[in-house]
C-alpha cells in the first residue's frame, strides 16, 4: 500500500493483468510510441504516458501501436476479444469515437444479444474525457451517456486513484465490451492504492459519505468537487450523502433510490452536456420511483448546452463547479414542493 | 491444389445447399411468412465455397449482409440457419440476429454484417488473435463492391499490411453496390487499391469454384506461413436484387438468364467434373436430391417451430447481470 | 511560569490525521489522574476513550465537542488549580501561534508496514519501538483482521517494548494464495516470521483465531515463547458465531458487511463506515475471500470449532498464559472451561474486540503481565 497517481494506478492495473493473463494485449495509438522510429522506443507510453513502462515488460507483441486508424483498430479490438485475446484497446480521447463508432456499438455492443448469447466479447476500450485541460471542443467531451444509451456496452467511470485499478481489473476480467473512461484532469491525483490486484464489482455506487439533509449523485471527476462542497456545506450545518455510481452501466438503481428516499432530496453533478445525459436520466428513474419521497425539485449541475470552449475562463464557466454543487444544494434545502 | 473425390462431391453438396437454401427463401419470402428482409447469394455459391473448403473450424470468416452462402460454407447449420431466418427460438441465434446476423462462433463464423464495412476491422482482429496465440489459424473478410468503399475496409487493408496479419480480404463484386454500378461508385481498381497497402491481390473468376479454390488456397497457405495478407478480387454476380422485394430494374434486359445459361457455378463445375470423369452425373443428381430433401425438411421444421420465449428479451444481453 | 501542560489530539494508528472529541468525559475543573478517561476522540475509523497522560486539574475545554481537528492540535489544557487564568489564556495562545505555523507534529513520520519473505511466505509487518524491556511483544490478529487492528494497543505497548504486529496468510498484506489454511499452516506461517526475524523469545498476544495460533505457536515452539495473552481465543471449546463468520466472507456490500461488523462490539455505534470500507477494501484484493473461506472451513464447522487446544494447552506448564474476555462478546462467547493455572479477565461492556473497545485496560494488561 502506497500512496499512487490515478496514472499510475491505471499502469498498475494493466501490468498486474497483462502478467496473470497472456491473453490480455493493449493496441492503440502511441500506446508504447516510437513504433519504426530510429529514436526511443516507448517514446510516449500514451499521450499521457499513461501505459509508459509496459513495452519493455511486454514487448511489441503485446504493445501493439496502431497507424491512426481508430476503426481498423478498435474493430480489431473487438474481432480479437470475440476470439480467443482480451484486448485493452485505448482511444486516446474519446471525442475520437465519432471515427470509429461503428465497430463499438453495432459491432461489439451486439455480438452477444445478436448472436443469441453465444458470442463473449472481453473487450476494455479506454478513453480520456473531460473538460479542464484547455483542450477545447474536440478533445473535452464527457460523452459517457452516449455509450451509457447502448444496450451492451458497460461504461466505466472511475473517480479516483483507487477505483481506477479496481474497476480497470475488474473490467478486463469481465467478459463484455467495456467503455473505461478516465477524466485527463485526474490522472496526478493520488491516494493510497493496494499493491496488489483487487477488484471492485460494476454496478455498486459507492457512498462517499452519508448525510441526512440532500444526496448528491456525482460522476467521475465530479465526486471529488461534490466532497468538497459537502465539507463546506456540513459546515453550514447540511449534511449530505455523495454517491459515485462508479458505472453508468449497469447503474445502481438501487443504492440511488434508497439514498433518496432517506434525505428527500436530489442534487446531480454530470459534467455531460446537458441534455439526455445521466442527470437527465436519473431524474427521470428518481421522478418515476421516488417522487413520493422528494421533498424539494431535483437540481442538476452539468454544462450549458454548448461545445466545451477553448479560453480558460470559458472554459472554467462551462465546468460545474464545488460552488455550483453548494448553491444547488443550498436551493433545494429551501425549496419546498408546493402542497397539492 | 489438388481435391480428391471427396472433397469435389463435398464442394459440390456446399454450392447446392446455398443454391437451394436461397432459391427455397426467394419463394419463401414473397409468401410474407419471413420476417423482415433477406439479401441472397444465388450466384455467388463458387466464392463462399472455393475460399471455405481450406479453413478449419478455428479459422475465422466474416461476413456481410448477403451472408448464407458464407455461413453454409463454413459448415453453420443449415437447420438452425432456417430456424434464425425465420425467427425460432431454436435458430443459431436464438431467434435474436435472424439473417444478416447469423454467426456460429464455434465454427469460426463471426456474424454476418448488417453494416457495409463492417467485417474487415473485425477480422483484423481475428487474425491478430491467430497470431498472438500461435494457432496458425487465418480470418477471411468476405465484402462486396460496396463495402469496398468504405473507410473502415480500407483502414483494415492498411493495418493487415502493417501488422503482417493472417488475412484475406475476399472482395466479391457483383457490379452493383445495392442499385449503384461498381463502374461508377468504385474509383481505380481493386488490386491497384490493394497493392497501395503493398499486398498482393489475384483476380478471380467467381463463376469458376475451381479459379477461387486455386487463389485462395494460395492466398491462405501464405497467410498461414506468416507471408501477410492478401486480397482475392472475386468477379461474380448474383441473381436476385440486393434484398427480396428489389425488381432489379437497374440491370440490363435478359441479364440474370444470360448468366444464369452461360456462367452458372454449379452447371460450370458439374461440367468440369463430369468431362474429366471424377464423378457421373448419377452422383450429382443424387446429390441435388438429397440436398433438396434437406432444405425441404428445414422449410417444414422451421415454419412449425416455436417463436423465442418472451422472457427471451431480457437474456443474452450482458455475460453477467 | 507555572507546569501548565498541554493535552493534544492523539493519533490513534497509522492513518489518523485527524478527529475530534465527540464528548468530554471531565468537565472543565475536574481534578484528573493519569489514565482517567479525558474524553472520547472520535476518528473516521472509531471512537476511543482517551485517557488522561498526567495528572491535575483540568483547566480548559480548548476543543469544542465534534470539531475535527488535526492529530497534535491542541484540546485541552492541565494546570494546577493555582495557576492564574491569564497564564492558561497565555498558554494557549502561544501555543496556537505555534501550530499555526508548523502545522502539528509533522516531524515524526509514522512508522510504515514492512513485508519479508518468512519460509513460504510473504508477510507485512509492522515493527515499532525500542524494547527496553527486553521481551519483545509479537501481536496476532484474529480472522478478517489485519495489523491494524491493533492501532490503539502497539503506540502503548511499543512505549517500552519492541513491538511486531503481523498480518497472517490471508490476511492484510500477507500472501493471499493458500493451499490449506489450517491452523498449523498458520502457526507455521508465525515462526517463519520469528526466525526471519531472528526474535528471541516473545511475548505473543493473539485475538480470537490469533489467540489460537499464539498458542499453537507455544506448543509447536515453546522456546520462542515468553508468555501469552490472549484475546477472546478460538480453540477453547464453545460455539463459534457462524454467521459472522459467512457474513463476514460473503458481505460485499457496506449495507452488509455493517451489521456483521456490529456483531465485533458491544458498543454497534463504532462501527464506522471508514472500518467497514477498509474491510472491503481487504476482501476485494485478489485471493482474500478465498483464503478466509479456506481458514474459515479448516478452523469452523458451522457453530462449532473444529480446533481444539485445550487438552494440549493445559500441557504448557512454564509458559504464563493470561486470557481477556469480554462479557458481552457475541462471536466467541465468554466462560470457556480454561485450564489451570491461568489467569482470566472478563470485562464488562465489552464485545469481542477487547484490545478495541477497552484498550487502556487491555494494554494496562498487557504491560502488566510482561514486566511481571
């Protein structure tokens, strides 16, 4: 147990899996870098050197950089998991899934139901989302509800350093195509990370903290703001509970709704672009199944409905924010539900 | 490469059960028993069968929206075939993919392809899989004129290049990408497409089972002895629409009967055998009887089979809920 | 100027960084001893009574109840009665000034686990203090546990002796992987450590399954043993709580797992959403549930145990075996026949975690026993 970057918690994970199981392979763009290049070999480790260290433990048989041709190789990914390898295909940042859509969610996403449950496909596609690193509109998107809305896919999410090893294990090991989405702008944060291989099963949210007054269900990089802004709040005297879906999909229907029903009140934080996102669709599961229990309207935190911009302060404007959260929060400790 | 007596009348069995197979579904279909829409392969029987007859079970194809001769000739079910395309419980799919998904992943048939394209990044895969777990096993692309098109079977040409990868891109063009002419939509030539990606390609008469056995038993023996990929440029036509329902009025008068008369695989092959007196016509008869008896009884089981159980719905989505 | 002395936030175990008092036990005023309960210290991970280190009179309440404050933070302060207020009021303002600006007791770095290579296995430890008094204290934890464990007992014990808690096969950061998990396999797993070690004779205190490897430890070793103490020992005879045990293995989910862990204390309110993760966190590791169930089959039959030291213990002769149990424990319930000879304290108001719930009693204890 050591204190370990969300980076290198992910590295971790792929070196632990890669030794157990030969049959686990990563491919993607500069995974390793310097492929036929006269200078140094793993020149990148990925763009962010996040599978820096893997070449020269595991050779170019199992680092595969690919030409920039993200539909030959994630459906390659995908031929590969349906028969026999357990691919980690990573797609640098997943804006980049408008070249390659097709072989994730009509190819891998179906081959199980469509092939009459005979079909496995281990597949990991690994991907960067998320605002914050001035990287503006093509290289910021939070577009998990976009994967979330395929029947077949699992979508990964992980907030921190620990939960990236445990659920990047566990969604190697699993046998559906998973969409492992890692927020850039955590990659240097750190907390103590096991050593050892573990897993964290999909589907659990987990509670970051329990409170009486409001639950907020954040994602990804907004769980880390939703803590903060329920450290200040609790010093105001509201007491919040903060759920981390940790997957949305499968969504933990079940933690979200029991939250609700013991604090009566709803914030979300989804760094997703507002519409149909999973803030949407949590209000909606919550409106549908709790309504009795709400004593104040749902507050959703996400973007406004724009590309994320370029200029930092833009782009600061366009991220929610602890400030925002608090203010949410804040409105529906005074809102009331008008009586009927 | 030669056959011997066995492999011809096998050969033989597998261009007359894909024959029939369609040729039962094009009477089939208009009856509106079928659900949805099919896309048949009558006419192109040499090119699934002449590429198919060399690979093992562990060998991987992938295939395309007029997939049945593909699935046939990689030894899928002809029962549970029928079954899917009539939407059966007891179909290789459970009833869920039903004709342009039937995939048998036991027999090394990933799927045929609702999407133009979709096959070669797939198969890129299989082979990488063959190749990394030493199997010296092959993946097939089976695509069409149109799916030549195409970015995701031009990014494959470049990365089964790049990756010497045990694959074989078997365009079959029968010169109509659904209602469009492959001598307008398809720009330069196949094999000047191919060797841009620095792979061989042989053009192939696809009327001729014995000319795509030939090149693709060459083709596969490369890839399997590490030599990298090839692309098989197959010319051939079918003689139905690109869909069951399609009145094919974009062909020329007279254009299926000529070929059916001139060109036809299984009248090409029976003349070849029976001239070089490998087999008598006695033989094949009994062949096309048998077969005929077969996809009769599939017919007949099929339409009184059992429909998906409706809990069905909810299953087979995720490995583990 | 006075002998004003300051009280401060204690660190209870590796992790603390901070806590608050969730209660004064003393009003402002009280003349106090060393070792009367000052007030509960919560952490994110327990609540702990925390006991007085000196004696006087206790002159101010410097923590408001149930703020968090960071570990060396000042609480409390302890004067004479005589010393003017204006010297408390000095007091504490030189010594907020001063904290302020260091930022508590950065200086003295934790000490951190250690793991080694014992025989077959790999096995984390965690080795504090200097040993003055020369037998050393070798700590075992019971099943589901780990070194951590013992967070409120080794900073005492380790004030005179040199101090070794150990994680066992299966457990914490020992190796997962175990083909059988006996106890004889586990007490195998215990000498190596001593010889990797090279220990002279120690005195070893066990926990529950812990107790039962300590004394198996004994009898396979006796030379390596100075003296025993053991908490709410398995392998006395009695009934053993089945369904802790499944619970605990099959739990893995906070909701679950709570009320299994419940079951440790008489007291259910410690148990804290920080202890039931960090158990979670054990059992997700590769191997670890594996393992427990393997200990859990070798050691426990449904409500009976399978292991049986009594007969064999009664044999022990030379070594001191001492035996703490709580009254109220609902895992390995008290009022075993124990063999002659033996020392036996029952506590009251205590579940199955003594060294937990009672630690100043127990380290108190403990110390006694060793230097006696």
């Amino acid at each position: 147990m050591s204190k370990k970057s969300y980076r290198q918690a992910i590295n971790e994970a792929l070196r632990q899996e890669m030794r157990r199981d030969p049959t686990v392979i990563i491919m993607g763009e500069d995974v390793a870098g310097g492929a036929g290049a006269p200078g140094e070999q793993d020149a990148w480790g990925g763009v962010l050197g996040v599978t820096k260290g893997l070449l020269a433990e595991f050779g170019r048989d199992r680092i595969l950089d690919t030409p920039l041709s993200e539909s030959a190789y994630i459906g390659a990914a995908a031929g590969a998991a349906a028969t026999g390898l357990r691919p980690v295909a990573e797609l640098m940042f997943v804006d980049f899934l408008g070249v390659c859509f097709d072989q994730i969610f009509n190819q891998a996403a179906k081959f199980r139901y469509m092939f009459g449950g005979k079909a496995r496909t281990p597949l990991v596609i690994r991907a960067m989302y998320g605002a914050g690193f001035r990287a503006a509109s093509q290289h910021s998107q939070s577009l998990y509800p976009i994967f979330t809305h395929i029947p077949g896919l699992k979508v990964v999410i992980p907030s921190s350093a620990y939960e990236a090893k445990g659920l990047l294990i566990q969604s190697i090991r699993d046998d559906d195509p998973v969409i492992f989405l890692e927020h850039k702008v955590l990659y240097d944060t750190e907390e103590e990370v096991p050593d050892e291989a573990y897993t964290i099963p999909f589907g659990e949210a987990n509670l970051t903290r329990e409170g009486r007054d409001v639950t907020i269900v954040a994602i990804g990089r907004m769980v880390g703001l939703a803590n903060e802004a329920a450290d200040r709040l609790a010093k105001q005297g509201i007491s919040c509970t903060v759920l981390d879906p940790r997957t949305t999909s499968p969504l933990d229907t079940a933690t979200i709704l029991e939250c609700v029903e013991e604090t009566g009140r709803l914030v979300i934080v989804d760094e997703a672009s507002p519409r149909c996102n999973i803030a949407t669709d949590i209000s909606a599961l919550v409106a549908q199944e709790a309504f009795g229990a709400l004593k104040a309207p749902i507050r959703m935190v996400c973007p406004p409905h724009v590309p994320v911009p370029f200029a930092p302060n833009l782009e600061d404007a366009y991220v929610p924010s602890a400030a925002r959260i608090e203010a949410a929060v804040q409105s529906v400790m005074v809102a009331q539900k008008k009586a009927a | 490469m030669q056959m011997n007596r066995e492999d011809l009348l096998r050969a033989y069995r597998t261009m007359r059960t894909i024959r029939d197979f369609e040729e039962r579904l094009h009477v089939e279909f208009a009856t509106g028993e079928i659900p949805g829409f099919v896309h048949l392969y009558a006419g192109e029987e040499a090119s699934a069968t002449g590429v198919c007859t060399h690979l093992r079970d562990d060998d991987f194809i992938a295939s395309t929206h007029r997939g049945h001769g593909h699935c046939i000739a990689k030894g899928v079910e002809v029962q549970g075939m029928m079954h899917e395309i009539y939407g059966r419980r007891d179909g290789v799919c459970g009833g869920k993919g039903g004709s342009m998904h039937i995939a048998d992943l036991s027999k090394g048939m990933l799927g045929a392809n609702g999407i133009v394209g979709g096959g070669p990044p797939l198969i890129c895969g299989a082979a990488l899989s063959a190749k990394i777990r030493k199997t010296g096993g092959v993946a097939i692309a089976f695509l069409g004129d149109g799916a030549s098109n195409q970015g995701t079977t031009l990014e494959s040409l470049n990365l089964a290049s790049v990756w010497a990868l045990p694959a074989i891109f078997v365009v079959e063009d029968n010169g109509y990408a659904e209602a469009t002419s492959s001598s307008y939509s398809v720009a330069g030539s196949q094999a000047a497409r191919a060797a841009g990606f620095g792979m061989p390609c042989t053009e192939v008469d696809g009327f001729d089972f014995f000319a795509v056995h030939e090149a693709a038993g060459a083709a596969i023996d490369r890839a399997r002895q590490g030599g990298g990929p090839t692309m098989l440029h197959v010319k051939l036509a079918r003689y139905y629409g690109h869909f069951e329902g399609d009145a094919t009025t974009y062909r020329a008068p007279g254009e299926v009967d000529r070929l059916r008369a001139e060109k036809d695989c299984l009248n090409r092959f029976r003349a070849r055998v029976t001239e070089a007196a490998l087999m008598d016509g006695v033989e094949l008869d009994a062949v096309d009887q048998a077969v005929a008896d077969e996809i009769e009884v599939a017919v007949r089981n099929a339409k009184a089979a059992v429909m998906p159980a409706e809990a069905d719905l909810l299953t087979d989505v995720y490995v583990q809920y | 100027m006075s002998q004003i002395t300051p009280i401060t936030m204690p660190k209870f175990g590796l992790a603390m960084t901070e806590g608050k008092v969730a209660l004064w036990s003393k009003p402002e005023g009280a003349e106090i001893k060393v070792g009367d309960e000052l007030a509960d210290i919560e952490t994110t991970k327990i609540t702990n009574a925390y006991e007085s280190p000196v004696r006087g009179n206790l002159r101010r309440h410097v923590a408001p109840e149930g703020e968090d404050l960071p570990v060396g933070a000042l609480i409390a302060v302890v004067a004479d009665a005589g010393v003017p207020d204006a010297e408390i009021d000095a007091f504490i303002a030189q010594f907020q000034a001063s904290f302020a600006i260091k930022g508590g007791d950065v200086a003295a770095a934790p000490p951190e686990p250690k793991t080694m290579q014992a025989g077959a296995w790999t096995i984390r430890y965690l080795e504090t203090g200097e040993g003055q008094d020369g037998t050393p204290i070798l700590l075992i934890h019971g099943f589901g546990g780990d070194l951590n464990n013992w967070l409120f007992t080794q900073p005492a014990l380790s004030e005179r002796h040199r101090v070794i808690a150990i994680d066992l096969p299966g457990h914490g950061g020992s190796t997962k992987q175990m083909d059988s998990g006996d106890l004889s396999t586990l007490a195998g797993a215990v000498v190596s450590l001593m010889k990797a070690l090279d220990l002279p004779a120690c005195h070893l205190v066990g926990h529950s399954l812990g107790g039962a490897v300590a004394l198996q430890v004994a009898l396979d070793e006796p030379g390596r043993v100075a003296a025993v103490t053991l908490l709410a020992p398995a392998g006395m005879g009695g009934p053993i709580n089945h369904a802790f045990i499944q619970g605990f293995i099959t739990s893995g989910r906070h909701k679950q797992l709570q009320p299994v862990l419940e079951l440790l204390f008489a007291d259910p309110t410690l148990v804290s959403r920080d202890m039931a993760e960090e158990v979670l966190r054990f059992k997700r590791l590769d191997g670890a549930e594996q393992a427990l169930q393997r200990i859990a089959d070798a050691s426990f039959d449904g409500d009976r145990q399978r292991i049986s030291l009594r007969e064999q213990a009664a044999a022990l002769g030379a070594v001191p075996v001492q035996v703490i149990w709580g009254e109220k424990d609902q895992i390995l319930p008290p009022g075993a026949d124990l063999p002659g000879g033996w020392t036996l304290h029952t506590l009251p108001d205590t579940g199955h975690m003594p060294h937990m719930e009672r630690s100043a009693e127990v380290n108190r204890l403990i110390l006694d026993f060793t230097a006696g």
